[in-house]
C-alpha cells in the first residue's frame, strides 16, 4: 500500500538552488512554551478550517465511474504515521531534514518520545505535537534517544491553523501531495471512541485514478493520468440521502456519517488501492479488519462534491511557525 511521492516542484526547485555549493544548515533551538495545548482526542485545527466544515447543503455530488476492479481500505499497521504528543519529560532530538516544503535544511530541535519512530514501508510518516505545534515528518528514521533523520519536514498550528499549506510564499503544513498535515483527517482512536467523527477525512487515492495538477486549498499534486477521475485537493462525499449499509462496524457507521456530512480530502496517491489512513499507534486488528470490510461496502458510493464554495485559508498560522523554526 505504498504511497507514491515525489518532491513539490517549488521545493525542488529550493532544493537545486541550494546544493550549489556548500549547503547551509541551520539549527533550531527548541520553540518556546507554547500558548494553548492541544489533547489528542480534540477536533485538531479552527473551526473555520475546511477540514471541519460541512458540506453546504446546496453542493451538488457528481458520481464518479469507480470500476469494478477499484480496492478500497484503510492504511494502518504500514504506510501511516503515528501521533505523539510530546511532554516536557520526553528527550530533546536533533532531527536532520533537508530543504523541503518551502523550509531550508535545517537540524531541528524538538521534544518526542524515546519509543516514537517512522511508520513501517519506505514512506516513514511520524506525526508529533508539542504544544500548539503539530510536526509532519517523512521517511523519518530514529538514530538513538537524541539524534534522528527526516527526508522531509513541514508543520503547522494544530489549534488556529487551517491545516493546509500556504501557496504564496510556498510552505507546506505536511508532507503529503497536498502540502496538508497528515493529521488532517486521519482517523484517531481517541477521537472516534468517545464521539462522532467531526471533520472531513483524509483519502489517498489509486494513482489510476488521480489527474495532473491540484485543486481548491491544495499547494501542490502528485497525479498523472489526464485520463483520471480526481484532482488531489478534491473533496468526495457520499450523498446525505444514501441509506447506511446494515452491519457495518461501529468505526465503520461513524465513517459513513462523516463521509455525508463532511467528505473527504483527497490528499496523496497509493499504489492500487484508495485508502483512508488511520493512526498507526492506536487501534486493534480486529477494529481494522472490520473498517476494511465496511470500506469495501460504502466506499463505491463516494462522489464528487462540485459547487464546494470554498475559502482560501489564512497563511498565516503556517507562516508563524515556519519562521519560529527556521
């Protein structure tokens, strides 16, 4: 279920400027105590956010022509990250990343805890939030208690920020296609246990599928089929007047009512599989198998949402913390 990746065209473009010569590395100090703190198990990012706003009542769905042979799941137990948050106990590491998402090379000083690594398959993800900040990592690789490497870097503001990028000046809020935090409509077992889901979802889509370039809050796109049914930073939904499958799990009821009333983003590519991601750290297999099964049922259903009416969010949130931690 690998994810397909590729660097963002601004950020390569950084990447080349900067290798001419000796790189400059910069190093961050830790960030200072921040304002608020987010707890895992809150709705993550404003309210205002597109993440967290319904679909309006008058946006028109567009069914879209899934083939028979399209599979559909949920990334778990590899290609997805886990999320820490960090505590004033947990040890201070120097993470080494390279130019990435409108951020220069940097060695970057944060607290995560000792047993925190990259997810399992070559994309690594790794999600910390320390304080009001949430940290987004790629191929992120553990060298011991203090000292760690990352191939890519982006972060945001988990309690005023939008959670999507910001295009002008180009600065990612994550590592996925769409320069969004891959906490944005990940599905987190603290969360979906004690309530609804309050929020879109987050879906990477079978490369097959997804079209050239991006759309709406989106920064960058990694699809490369004209031939594809979606653009990345597209929101799909299924219709609020489709009756719930009988027998779906529990986790998969509350799925179904989130795809209804807040869609999903599509926000990466997979190989031959369109899939939600679910916290890597959290959860059971016996949960997992059962969200793959109802996936399966409900997830042919999903449409298009034309007519969204979406607002470009503010940068500024982004902005901030990518300068607190150049």
């Amino acid at each position: 279920m690998r994810t397909i990746r590729a660097l963002p065209l601004p950020a390569l473009a950084l990447a080349i400027a900067t290798s001419v010569g000796q790189p400059s590395i910069m190093t961050s100090d830790v960030s200072h105590p921040p304002h608020d703190t987010f707890v895992l198990g809150e709705r993550p990012f404003a309210p205002s956010s597109s993440w967290n706003t319904p679909i309006p009542p008058n946006a028109i769905l567009e069914p879209l022509d899934w083939p028979s042979t399209a599979r559909f799941g949920v990334a778990w137990s590899s290609y997805s990250p886990a999320v820490y948050v960090a505590s004033d106990s947990d040890p201070i590491v120097s993470v080494k990343h390279p130019t990435s998402w409108g951020r220069p090379a940097n060695i970057l000083k944060i607290r995560i805890p000792i047993n925190a690594d990259g997810a399992p398959g070559t994309d690594g993800e790794l999600l910390v939030i320390d304080g009001d900040a949430v940290h987004n990592f790629w191929q992120f690789r553990r060298l011991d208690a203090e000292t760690a490497t990352a191939q890519s870097y982006a972060t945001t503001n988990v309690i005023t920020g939008s959670g999507w990028g910001c295009p002008s000046p180009f600065v990612g809020a994550g590592i996925v296609a769409t320069g969004s935090s891959q906490l944005a409509g990940l599905l987190v077992e603290a969360e979906t246990k004690r309530e609804e889901i309050a929020h879109a979802l987050q879906i990477s889509i079978d490369a097959r599928f997804a079209k050239p370039g991006h759309s709406d809050e989106a920064i960058n796109g990694d699809g490369r089929y004209s031939n594809g049914m979606i653009q990345e930073g597209q929101r799909l939904a299924i219709p609020a007047h489709e009756t719930m499958p009988t027998g779906l799990s529990p986790l998969g009821q509350k799925v179904f009512r989130a795809y209804q009333r807040y869609g999903a983003y599509v926000v990466d590519i997979a190989e031959n599989v369109t899939h939600l991601r679910a916290q890597a750290n959290a959860y059971d297999q016996p949960t997992i198998s059962a969200l793959q099964r109802d996936l399966a049922r409900v997830s042919p259903s999903l449409q298009r949402v034309r007519n969204d009416h979406i607002s470009p969010s503010s940068c500024s949130d982004v902005n901030r913390l990518h300068r607190d931690h150049r």
